[in-house]
C-alpha cells in the first residue's frame, strides 16, 4: 500500500505543498525508505515525528486529520469481502 492509499490527506497535503516525501524524510531526519516504511504501516510512526511532519506541512489540520487512514481501512475490507465471493 503506497502513501496514496494510507494517508490521503497526508498526501493532498503534501501536495499542496509540493513537498515530496524525500524532502519530508530529509526534515525528519530519516533516509526516504525509513520514511517509506512509516507511512506504508510496515515500520511504527512515533507521536513526536507525526507532531514533526505536521510543523513541517505549516498547517492548521489536526495530526488526527492528516493521518486518518479510515478511509483505506475501508477499502481493504471491500477488497477482502470481494475475495470471498
């Protein structure tokens, strides 16, 4: 699951920005794969670097906004359901 699928307003923020994610791992501190692995769910985002990407985005949503990922949560299940059809 990319970015796109996990965090979708993550990304229109990023977007928005024109900010990549190369440029957001650099920020953090993070090589690109480490960031990679922490918005694809696959490697643990702690508070403080979701607080650090919220600064970094200079934006006035919510942490809970920017990393709702209800959405994709949804999808997966759809997905799933489909299968066993």
């Amino acid at each position: 699951m990319c970015i796109r699928d996990r965090y979708k307003n993550l990304e229109a923020e990023l977007a928005r920005r024109g900010l990549t994610r190369r440029e957001l791992a650099q920020k953090l501190g993070i090589t690109l794969g480490t960031m990679s692995l922490k918005l694809n769910g696959k490697a643990n985002l702690t508070l403080p670097e979701a607080k650090k990407i919220k600064n970094c985005l200079e934006c006035d949503k919510s942490i809970d906004y920017l990393f709702d990922d209800t959405a994709s949560d949804n999808e997966e299940q759809f997905k799933d359901e489909q299968k066993g059809e």
